[in-house]
C-alpha cells in the first residue's frame, strides 16, 4: 500500500478519535477524552488540534509535565497564541518563569488582556517588581487591580523568599494571617487533599493564636460563637483566653471564633450579625475550606483547604474517611461517612481545652508569628486597633 495512502488512513482515523474525545469532554468525561486524545496523537497526525486538546486536558488534570511536551508538538504544527498562551500557563506551572514570560510577552499583542497580567504575574513571580507594575498599569482587566494593590506586598519579600505557596498566596491577595496548624498533612488522593482538624490540631493553632494576643496587648470583651458548629471553638478559646464567652451577638471588643468556613461568602454572613450589633470584629477560623484569597474571608486562619472538624460533619465533602477498598468513583481512597453533629458545645470545648493543656509549648510558634510582625506586617489582623 502507497504511503500517502497509509498516511491518509492515519490522519482520518487520528481525526475520528480526536472528535470521539471531543465529545467525551464535552460531557465532562475527562478520563475517556485523555485516552481519546492519546490514540489521536499516538498516531502522529499533521495537525495541532489532537495535541493542543491532550496538552490542555493534561495541564486542567494538574500534570503539567506531560502536558508541556504534547503542546510542544503542537506548536511544531501551528503557532497559534491559543497554543502558546497555554505553553506559558503550564510553564508557570511548573515555576520556569523566564520561560513563561517570553511566552506571554511574545503574543502580548495578539491575545486577550489576561495575557497581559499573566506575564504581570510571572513578573512578580522574578521579583521584578517595578517591571510588573508597568506591565499591569492601564489593562482592562479586574485582575490586574488585584495584582497592583498586592504590589506593596510583593516589595517586602527578599530574594530567594517564596512568593507562591498557600501562606504567601493568603499574605499577598487576602492579607489574611495564616497561623498554621498541626503539621501539614491529611489525606492525599491524587492532587485532592483533606484534613480533619482535631483537638491536638486546635491546640497547636490556639497556642499561636494565645501568644499572637499576648505580643500584641490585644484586650477582648468577649469571644463570640454560635451554634454546635462554631461554639465550641469559642468556649474553649474564651476559658483559655480569660474572657466571657458570648453565644447572641453583642457590641463591644468581639474575638469572633468559628470552627471550619466554606468560603469567604460564609465568613462575611457569620460576622454581620455582629457588626449590626455594634461590634468591633477580629474574626478568626480554624479552618477555611475553599477559595481563593479574599478581602472578606476571617482575619486570622488557621488552616486553609479542605478540611473539617470531628464533632461537625455534615457535608459530604466533610465526610470522608480513607478506605483504600474504594477504587471507583469520584473519590478513589475515600469513602463518605455518615452525617455527625455533637451538640453538646460544652463537652466538646472541654474535649479541646484537654488537648490545649496536654500539648507542649509549639517551636514554631515564634517563627511564625516573626513571618508577620518582623516582615509582613501588611495584615488586617495587625490592623484592628487602628
């Protein structure tokens, strides 16, 4: 058979593959469009299509390595700025912004305006600072707002000092002091991670939260939490705290204290009925589940992902337990336990006061706190007696 005839055969059938994971994408099939996409490219078709759709499905799965080699083969076939705007995100991925940033800046002209702040970001990301704010000035773009009122942010950090991990992320974009928690770790599937914060992970964040008050004179006229969800947390804060616990909102000097907040969205609502009350806010939160760094999230944190806490698990996303006999399904590892509410907020804030008293003084502590009060003091926490 005549190798132009082969050679057809390959790009019609490479074709049919590529338009079969197509439509698996379409109906958020991922895992049946990856395979698609990798019968169409294993066959080496002549154009870029096949190989932009793989690299771009790898790049949304979180494996960026993978996909940065598929879009190389795509733009051997075509250099459309679609193409080359996705190589520069799956480069910054991977933290080789020089690389992205050539890649930004060579279709600044011919892309939309989050191109712009993208290499505004990678910009930053060199800590070339005055670079990135010519970058970002005057684009028409929500984001670059964002990115330019960070700025002053960014200009604190030293060479060398990371700019791009969950801590930093909050400092930069929320101004949110991140107190950390008991190690890092938690349940690992994949890229999805879960933590279920308990007693000993509020005994450390409280140890840190204890001393942060004491260095900075801070003076409360109650700790305020509602319901079996948050008041537990309060009560055992305002006994170890010295101060009246309060369960209805109140005027005064408020430490308003939660247990685990969906979002930012929750957080504002939890602190509302407060301030309509007349009082002075700090609101702190064990735990922040989701979303990105914002104005309106708690003040002071203590862990930021997905997490829960034992004694309030109600959503599924709450729920989970490791169970490696599950190999299917959305959550392979995992399985979704029954819904659990304690309400007895007494028993359960004494249950973590036990574990405040038991847990010895926290080495980190002072490292942490001397993150912010020594070199990133930009925090709304630092700023509520103003």
């Amino acid at each position: 058979m005549a190798e132009g005839v082969i050679d057809g055969m390959k790009e019609r059938l490479a074709r049919r593959h590529f338009e079969r994971g197509r439509q698996f994408e379409i109906q958020n099939r991922a895992d049946e469009a990856l395979v698609a996409y990798r019968q169409a490219c294993a066959l080496e078709p002549s154009g870029a299509e096949p190989f932009f759709a793989l690299g771009r499905l790898e790049a949304l799965q979180g494996r960026c390595e993978a996909a940065l080699g598929v879009l190389e083969k795509a733009l051997d076939r075509d250099g459309d700025p679609e193409i080359v705007e996705w190589r520069a995100y799956v480069l910054g991925r991977l933290r080789r912004y020089e690389e992205a940033l050539a890649d930004y800046r060579r279709i600044l002209d011919d892309g939309p305006p989050v191109v712009r702040v993208n290499a505004g970001r990678m910009l930053l990301a060199l800590g070339r600072y005055d670079e990135a704010g010519e970058m970002l000035a005057g684009c028409d773009d929500a984001a670059a707002a964002t990115l330019l009122d960070a700025l002053a942010r960014y200009r604190e950090f030293a060479a060398g000092e990371r700019t791009d991990d969950v801590r930093a992320a909050r400092y930069l974009y929320g101004r949110t002091l991140l107190l950390g928690t008991l190690g890092d770790g938690g349940l690992r599937v994949g890229t999805f991670r879960y933590l279920l914060l308990t007693p000993a992970h509020f005994a450390t964040t409280a140890q840190r939260l204890v001393r942060l008050v004491r260095r900075r004179g801070w003076r409360f006229d109650a700790v305020g939490g509602q319901g079996p969800h948050h008041a537990p947390v309060a009560r055992a804060l305002s006994e170890i705290l010295d101060v009246p616990f309060a369960d209805q909102p109140r005027g005064g000097r408020v430490l308003l204290a939660a247990a685990v907040l969906r979002d930012a969205g929750e957080a504002a609502a939890l602190r509302r009925p407060w301030i309509e009350a007349g009082a002075h806010v700090l609101d702190f939160a064990l735990g922040l589940s989701a979303g990105d760094p914002d104005l309106e999230e708690p003040a002071l944190l203590g862990f930021a992902g997905t997490s829960a806490v034992p004694w309030y698990r109600v959503e599924a996303s709450a729920r989970r337990v490791s169970d490696p006999g599950v190999t299917d399904g959305d959550w392979p590892g995992l399985r979704v336990g029954a819904p659990f509410i304690d309400p007895n907020a007494p028993r359960v804030a004494a249950a973590l006061l036990e574990a405040f008293r038991a847990r010895s003084e926290d080495p980190l502590a002072d490292e942490v706190l001397a993150w912010y009060l020594d070199r990133h003091a930009q925090v709304r926490a630092l700023r509520w007696d103003d």
